[in-house]
C-alpha cells in the first residue's frame, strides 16, 4: 500500500439549512414566509435551517417543489451532512484510543504494506487507528478486544514477558486474510490422517521442492495451512484453530527457521487439530518450554511419536555420533536435522552437537525467486 492523497477534511460542518439559507437570502424571504410556502411550523423550519430536523424524503420533495434543484440533490446534502458529523464523532472517538493503537507494530504493518506509510504521532494516530481497525475488520477498540485481546489462547510461553498480544493478534489476522483466499472441501479426519502419511515423508525434501505438495495435501483434506513471516515481538511458532466447524487453520511462522523446528511445530499443531476443542486457539512457542498445559503435553507426545515411532525409541536413545544419526534417519524415511533436534531436545546430546545437519528454511527467499 502506497502513500495516498488524503481526501479534503474541512474542519467545519455545513448543514442542509446554510444552502436553503442562502436560496432564501437571494430571494428576499423571510423564515416566516418561506414557512408558509413549504407548509412546515415556523419552529420545524428554524430546526430544518440550523440542522436539528433532517431533511424527509417528503421534505426533499417539497424542497424541490419551493426552491427548485431537484429532490435527490436535497437528500444528497443531507446525507454528507449527517456523514460529515458522524465522521467527526468518530475522529474525536479515535483520539481517544492512541495508546491502544501504539501497542500494536505499526512500523511493521507499514513496512510490509498493510498500513499506509506516514508518520506516528498525534496528529496521525487517529488515521491509522481507522486503518488498523479495517485490518481487522472490527469496528472500534472494544470489539478487538473481544475477537482478539481476549482470545482464549492455550499458548506455551518460555518467558511470559515475550508475550506481546499486539503482535501475536497482527500475526495471526495476517494469517486469516491468507486463509481467506484459499477455498478447501470441508474437513475430514480420515483423509488429513491418510495425508499426514504422505507430509511425513516430505521431511527430507528441501522447501521449493516439499510445499507445493504440503499445501495440497493439506488443502485436499480440509486443512488451510499458511505461512506467514514471524512478526518481532510476537515470538509464535504456529498455531492451530478452526475458523469454522468445518475449517481448520494451522499457521506456521518460521520462528527459529531450522527444519526440525517446522516440522515438529506443524505435526503438533496437527495434533489439535485432530485431537483437542474446536473453540480453542491453540498458539505454540518452540523454545524448549516444559510445564505445558495437558493438550500441549498431548500434542507433543504424538508429534514426537509420530516423526520417531516409539518401536524405534530404544534404538534412538543411544544415538551420540553423526555416523549413527545419518543411518538411523534413513532408517525410518526422515530428515536427519529431525533427529538431531530430539536428541538435543531430550538432552540426549548436547545443543551445541551435529547442528550442521539440520536445514535451514527461508521461505519468503524462495518465493520471491519463483516470482
């Protein structure tokens, strides 16, 4: 979005009753006359002239009869009129709401084009907290706060004052305006799982090559999955939640950007899909957090089990050379970088151990070369 010209905003209001005011002066009448003439009360008349009375579809007509011009031109005025002090209102209401405005990243929205670019101050901020809220589509500061600060998030946090709801709800409404352009059959549980199958074995493919087939998988089964960059501040890996009965959304960030990271986040956030309520937003963070809520405990138990089957546990549990790593990942169909990050996870071996073997992903790189 680029910067555009703002429309002209006089400071100043001009009811219907200046014009007729006006026609009235260049005739000679007086209020009392042109009373008598359009068959209103001397009292509705002075109403109609100072703005207090609105202009009826059958004063509009009686207008056109008096003064001339026709009746449309009549309701016309009367509604920029009314626009115009409804407008005003809503300014002086916006004014109100800049500190709420400033927790959210606009410098980012602004960057990447959701927000027209323009300075952040006094004198803006009411302008941009109108554009935020058509971002949202919400209608004031209250109803965000409903839809979006109150969100009942199930959300893993390694340190709590990471947390920024500012940025996480620009995140993820980021991700509903992705997953509204993209149209999936309704759901069905038995085909997500039967391509789950199929996703497992993409892991060791690099990203140009594994997410075309990602997305249709999902999107074949009744799953919308959207990547959308990790926003600063916000500190998301993914998130599962279903935009309607029959829509799951999964919602991955790329936050960390190493390929065991994906992985693991999107068959977690799978397993609430399959597993958990369909009323609950489930926000995950991927930074080693232990304490985690039951269906975070649920959900990572059958990531994990599902990218390293628990047959294989034993076998895993003594893997502390690459040599041993590299044939054990081939053993099972998966990416070696997958394995490395258990074992590191489950201390097994140390952080500081085989990182080369992971990948590291840059999706937003290779789209931009594909264009």
């Amino acid at each position: 979005m680029t910067e555009k010209m703002q429309k002209f905003t006089p400071n100043w209001i001009s009811p219907p009753g200046d014009t007729i005011a006006d026609i009235l002066e260049e005739r000679d009448w007086t209020q009392v006359e042109f009373a008598e003439r359009i068959g209103l009360s001397q009292k509705h008349t002075n109403h109609l002239l100072n703005g207090k009375a609105p202009i009826t579809y059958e004063t509009a007509l009686k207008l056109e009869s008096v003064l001339g011009s026709t009746a449309k031109f009549w309701l016309n005025r009367e509604f920029q009129y009314r626009e115009s002090l409804a407008r005003k209102e809503e300014l002086e209401n916006l004014e109100k709401h800049s500190t709420w405005v400033g927790k959210l990243p606009l410098k980012y929205l602004m960057s990447i084009d959701i927000l027209v670019k323009k300075r952040i101050d006094k004198k803006n901020k009411p302008l941009i907290t109108k554009e935020v809220l058509q971002f949202f589509k919400v209608a004031s500061p209250e109803e965000w706060k409903s839809k979006y600060g109150n969100m009942n998030f199930a959300f893993r946090r390694t340190k709590k004052d990471q947390s920024d709801i500012g940025a996480i709800s620009s995140w993820i409404r980021l991700g509903e305006i992705e997953a509204e352009r993209n149209e999936t059959p309704k759901y069905a549980r038995s085909k997500f799982l039967k391509s789950l199958e199929a996703i497992r074995e993409l892991t060791e493919l690099r990203p140009e090559e594994f997410k075309p087939e990602l997305l249709k998988l999902c999107s074949d089964s009744g799953v919308v999955l959207v990547i959308v960059p990790a926003i600063p501040k916000a500190h998301v890996s993914g998130v599962a939640r279903w935009i309607n009965p029959h829509k799951p959304l999964i919602q991955l960030s790329l936050y960390g950007k190493s390929n065991d990271r994906f992985w693991f986040t999107f068959f977690h956030e799978a397993a609430h899909i399959l597993l958990h309520d369909k009323k609950n937003v489930f926000l995950d963070e991927f930074d080693n957090y232990k304490g985690e809520s039951k269906e975070e405990i649920e959900a990572d138990k059958w990531a994990s089990n599902y990218l390293i089957p628990e047959e294989y546990l034993l076998e895993f549990s003594s893997l502390t050379s690459k040599g041993a790593v590299l044939t054990f990942a081939k053993k099972i169909n998966l990416h070696p970088g997958i394995v490395v990050g258990r074992l590191q996870h489950e201390e097994i071996i140390p952080y500081s151990w085989f990182n080369a073997l992971k990948d590291k992903f840059e999706f937003v790189e290779v789209e931009e070369q594909n264009n």
